[in-house]
C-alpha cells in the first residue's frame, strides 16, 4: 500500500502541538515510516504541490490567514485540525472581547495601522475539517489515535462527554469540593483529566461540550453557589472565537 | 566590484514561526537588508487587561510552545513582584529545574534539528534519518528525556501545569525525584556525543564576526543566573530588573511587526552567546571544558557560534539540574507546600495594587514580563519583551556588515549564509509576534 503524502502546516499559534508531535522519541520514526511527509516548515525545507492529509495548527487571524488555508484546502483530500487554536480558536479567540483598533493601537501604538488582523476565528470557520484534535496542548495519545483514522479513512466523533467521567475515573478530589471554579463539567474529554491530575484545575481549552451535557454543568453551579461570571470569563478563555462570523 | 544580488528567502525554514530575509545589493552597494517577521501579531498584552494575574500563567504561557515555561516563569514572577509575594527557597529551585529542562530542549532542538542539517549539507533531518540514522535517534531521545522530566515535574513541558503564582500544585517525592535523576544520568553519554558531534562539525561554522553589546542577567553570587539577577551588559551596564525599559528601548520599524530595541550601542544580542560572553567563569566545570574544546573564551564575537553557545550550556543546565535534584532527594522535599490557587477564590495569596517585573533567561535570552495589578489583581496594563525581539535589530546590522564579506558567492551561497545567519540566533518567531504582514506601507 502506498504511504499517504502528510503535510503539516501552522498557521496563528505557538507551535506547541507541533513540537507535541516532535517529542513522541524514537517513535516519531515509526510515524514517519508509515507516512511520506512531503512538507513540514519548521523541520523541513522541502515541499510540495497535493497531500493526502493536511494537518493543521494555529487560527485564522488574517486574510492572508484566510487565502492560505483556502489555498491548502484546495490540494488536500483530507483535513486535520489539531490544537484548541484550529478546532475551536483557543487563546487566540480572546483577542474578540476588544475591537481590533483598540488591541492594534495598544501594542503598537501609532504603527497599529500597519498591522492587520481580524476576528479569531478557528480552521472549520472557514473551510471543511475531516477531524479535529482538541487540546492545548494535543494529547499525544489522542493525535495518534485520530490520525490512524484519517489515514484509514474511517469518520471520527468526539464523544460528548465532560472531563468529570475521566476525572473521577482518576480518583481526584473534585476541585469545587476544595471550593475552587473549574471547567471540568463543560468540557470536552479525551485529555484524561491531564490537568486536574496534576493538581491544577481544568481550564476548558478543549472546548465546550454539546448542550444536553452542559445542563448538568448548571446544577453543579447551583450546588456550589458560584457566580455565574466566575465561569463565563474561563469560557472566554479559549471558546470566544465561536462567536465570529465564518467565512466558509 | 559592480555585483548585484538579490536575496528573497519567503517563510524561511528551520525557524520557529514565519520570517522572511530580504537582501538587495544594486551595483556592489547594499540597498537593503530587513529580516521580515510575518508572523501574525496575537496582540498577548492587549488580550491580558482585565484579566487576573493568577490566570496570567496559563494564557502568556501559550505565547511560546518551545519557550512555554520561560514564559510561565517569568509572568509567575512579574505577579509575584506585583503583589509582594516572595517564594520559597523549594520553589525556586523546581523552577529553576523546569527552566533548566526548557533550555535543554530547545538547544538540542536547535542543535540537531534546525542547525545541524546545514552543517551537514542537506535540507532537514529526514535524509538523516537513513544516513545518520544514529544522531537522529539520539536527538529524538535527548528532546523526549527533557520532556519526561517535565511531565514528573510539572505534568508536561508545552504549557507546564503544576507551576503557579505562590509555588506549585504538586511537589516532588522521593520516587519522583529518582524518576527525574534516572533520566538525567541515562542522558550523560549522549550528552557526551552531542559535544563529539559539534566537535567535529565545528569547522563548519562561518566565523564571521561583528562587535556587539551582549546583554544577560549578572550576579554577584557564584551561579550562572537564569532565573534572577540585575540586568548587565559588556559595556558595563548594569541594572535592577525594574529599570528595563533603559535596555530594551523598543521602537517600531516599519518592517517589522516585531519591535527593536537597542542598548548603549546602536543594537544588542541576547541568549547563549550573551549568556556565555558575561557569565562564563560561573558555568560548571563540565561546561568549561566544553568551551575549551570548542577554543571558545569570552568575548566572542561571532554571532554563528550562538549554537556553540548553546551546546555548552546544555552541558552545563544537564549537571546543575542533576545536583539541584541530588540535593533535594539528600535533604527531602517538603510536600505540604503544595498550593492549588486557582483564580484565589480561597484568597489564599494576599493581593494589592502594584507593579511588578519578571526577567528571566530563557533559551534565546532575556524574557520580560510587566504587570500592572489593580487592588483586585487584575492586570490593568501588560508588556511582554521578547529576546528574539531584542535581537532583531542586532541581526540586521549583522547582516549589513557580512553582505560586504561574501558578496563575491554564488547567489546560492549567499542565500544559504543568510539564512544560517538567522537560524544561529535561533530565533523564536510566535514569541516575538510583534511580527509584521507581508504586505507593507512604502513597497
């Protein structure tokens, strides 16, 4: 069977899911002898014209952002976003609580009007994704899962349930027990509980679950008295790009 | 010499992010050189106003994928200052080991991935693979090792968890800290084939050289500083961490999204060679010798041997991270220092109103972070000072003075010395977005 031609591409982003990807080890090997990486920027100098899957980190945050992925789209038979800021947008989203003159202006000063940058908006808000890895950063376990079936071609769905199942599968104490605010409830799982594990809580970054799972978010809330605004500037955080306009 | 060249390298490769190298010589006379940044701006310190300082980790900590602790680090300092608090003796060592890790990782990164495929005459690591396959699998393992000591440590390396303003959420026990010295001890030999690898690459290395201001942190105490000091320079500044805005003088260019700075001299360098150039006397006896092998002594002026640089201190963060790990383990950790702060809703930590400074070296030089905190610990006005940022200013002077050296190469030639140029500085691009649009005003 011939090797599907893999390209990675990055766009807004801070590289961190792609460097996930460099630090699997000596694995990283397996991986490349099972794929044809035809193109890969930050390790690569080599290029090409189509791939088989297209893998991509980072945002949408220009219009030369827009042009470019556009562009990849049209030369790929399948698309993978990987990373909070290509599923859902991520920190980059936070960018859309200000106007873009006022963030421009702010750190540039005078230049600003040089620089230009639009609303975040995530891949899938402007071109068709086949698969999407959340995450920030991935879960290395969950990319290589994924990737299997896009290379197999077989349809992937995130299942729809909230960090909590992996959480108290791991044995932690839940933070609101401790009289702490986490995310945990509305968001996706797959990270098995990375964060909670490690003793910090769960900041949603790998987006928010579907609404019939949300509601069971809104008695955990009540139960623990917390200012609903307590939990909306944590939603901010990495979902605010959902607000955007697509551009598809 | 009535030479015309025309050097236009769009989205260089072997960097961290997007930059591009414009150099044009019309008749022997250099007209223009620019190191384009086109990164997307992110806007970072627009995007934290409002937001709590105990958050500030965890968003500024996306900035950088490679660099993600040196920037956890340091905006956990700059809280820290704002606010009055002071960590303990404990904490600063595990920071220190997770900088120290972060370091490691990104030299050998730089080393064997982005550098050394010059040195070797191909395009990437991939022919490597079959030719060389030994040092590609020895880079793969040295890149994991670091992140395993990360992951005991802080639960992962790319945006680390556990560290947090007041300390971390998880300490260490005996079992983990053994964990963390077998992969470090496992690590010497291929540390060791690491320095005979550069070793024999070395004459490789172009030695063009240009007199330059090297700013790093300075001490009075005997260690290599990398997570506090003052500020100095080799034209004998030196500063408290508040005043660095009297370095950094960032100003705008039209090029450039990402900001310039410049010191006493027109620019100035930061990270290893920096580092080397003001501290080498505190390095660990191992890494000495890595620089004598190297024949390298300060002050070198010679901006492609930053990668040299590195090396040394990769010798050097590998056997200061084994003994600050040997000496927790002989003197036991303290497990009830850890803290899960979250936003504060406990008020665990006091706040009030303040402004505070955190400066910290990481793998490509000096990182600022500058908070202003209202009495609630909300961050009401942000500066984040990229090293890479720092040295976009000393590249392109750099790259004015060596067009002149080698401008009787091939156009091929010369484009390649360019971009080795860049990739020397190992510039990290996403950080120092402050990075500018293809498409500029004047073109």
């Amino acid at each position: 069977m011939k090797r599907k031609k893999v390209a990675f591409f990055d766009f807004t982003c801070c590289e961190g899911c792609q460097l996930q990807v460099a630090n699997f080890g000596e694995a990283l090997l397996d991986v490349l002898e099972a794929v044809d990486v035809v193109e890969f920027r930050e390790v690569m100098s080599e290029k090409a014209d189509e791939y088989d899957v297209a893998i991509i980190e980072g945002s949408i945050t220009t219009p030369h952002d827009v042009e470019r992925i556009k562009d990849i789209r049209s030369r790929s038979k399948v698309m993978i976003a990987y990373g909070s800021c290509a599923t859902i947008g991520g920190i980059n989203g936070m960018k859309n609580s200000f106007k873009m003159d006022d963030v421009k202006s702010y750190v540039y000063g005078e230049s600003g009007k040089y620089f230009e940058t639009i609303p975040t908006m995530s891949v899938g808000q402007v071109v068709d994704v086949d698969y999407f890895v959340n995450g920030c950063p991935i879960y290395p376990p969950e990319f290589v899962k994924i990737l299997k079936y896009a290379l197999m071609g077989i349809p992937y769905t995130v299942k729809d349930e909230a960090v909590c199942v992996e959480c108290k599968a791991n044995e932690n104490e839940c933070m609101y027990e401790i009289g702490l605010t986490c995310m945990g409830p509305i968001t996706n799982a797959g990270c098995n509980s990375w964060c909670v594990n490690n003793g910090n809580i769960c900041y949603g970054c790998r987006g928010m679950v579907k609404e019939t799972t949300k509601n069971a978010s809104v008695e955990v809330l009540k139960k623990y008295d917390i200012p609903i605004d307590w939990i909306m500037g944590k939603y901010d955080m990495y979902n605010k790009s959902s607000e955007s306009e697509d551009m598809k | 010499m009535s030479r015309s060249v025309n050097v236009d390298v769009k989205y260089l490769t072997r960097v961290e992010g997007h930059g591009n190298i414009v150099v044009n010589v019309k008749d022997g006379k250099l007209e223009e050189c620019r190191l384009e940044i086109v990164e997307a701006p992110r806007f970072f310190e627009a995007m934290l106003r409002g937001r709590s300082i105990f958050e500030a980790q965890h968003i500024t900590s996306r900035i950088c994928g490679i660099c993600a602790c040196g920037h956890t680090i340091s905006s956990i300092q700059a809280a820290e200052d704002a606010i009055g608090f002071t960590p303990s003796e404990q904490t600063k060592k595990l920071r220190k080991i997770l900088l120290y890790q972060e370091m490691l990782d990104s030299h050998l990164l730089h080393i064997y991935l982005l550098v050394a495929p010059d040195l070797l005459g191909v395009k990437s690591f991939v022919p490597l693979i079959d030719t060389h396959s030994n040092v590609v699998k020895r880079a793969l393992r040295m890149k994991k090792a670091c992140n395993d000591v990360c992951e005991i440590l802080a639960g992962r390396h790319i945006h680390p968890i556990s560290a947090i303003v007041g300390g971390f959420t998880k300490i260490p026990g005996e079992a983990e800290l053994d964990g963390m010295l077998n992969i470090l001890y496992e690590m010497r030999p291929d540390m060791d084939s690491t320095v005979e690898l550069l070793k024999a690459l070395a004459p490789g290395i172009p030695t063009f050289e240009r007199e330059t201001e090297y700013v790093a942190l300075v001490t009075d105490d005997d260690e290599y500083p990398t997570l506090e000091g003052d500020l100095g320079s080799t034209a004998g500044l030196r500063l408290d961490k508040k005043d660095y805005k009297k370095i950094t003088n960032e100003f705008v260019v039209p090029h450039s999204s990402a900001k310039h700075a410049k010191a006493s001299a027109k620019s100035y360098m930061t990270g290893a060679l920096a580092r080397f150039n003001l501290n080498a006397d505190k390095l660990h006896p191992k890494a000495k010798a890595v620089a004598q092998a190297l024949g390298m002594k300060p002050i070198v002026y010679m901006p492609y041997y930053n990668t040299a640089a590195q090396l040394i201190e990769c010798m050097h963060y590998m056997e200061e991270s084994i003994a600050i790990l040997e000496g927790l383990k002989e003197n036991g950790t303290d497990k009830s220092e850890a803290v899960t702060v979250g936003l504060n809703e406990l008020k665990s930590i006091e706040v009030h109103k303040g402004n505070g400074v955190g400066a910290v070296e990481v793998p490509r030089g000096l990182l600022f972070h500058n908070y202003e905190v209202d009495q609630g610990g909300k961050i009401t006005n942000a500066n984040c000072i990229i090293p890479t940022g720092q040295n976009l200013n000393n590249i392109e002077h750099d790259m004015s003075k060596l067009i002149y050296e080698i401008l009787d190469k091939s156009d091929e030639e010369i484009t390649l010395m360019f971009e080795m140029l860049v990739r020397a500085y190992d510039p990290c691009i996403s950080c120092s977005a402050h990075f500018l649009d293809v498409e500029f005003v004047g073109r």
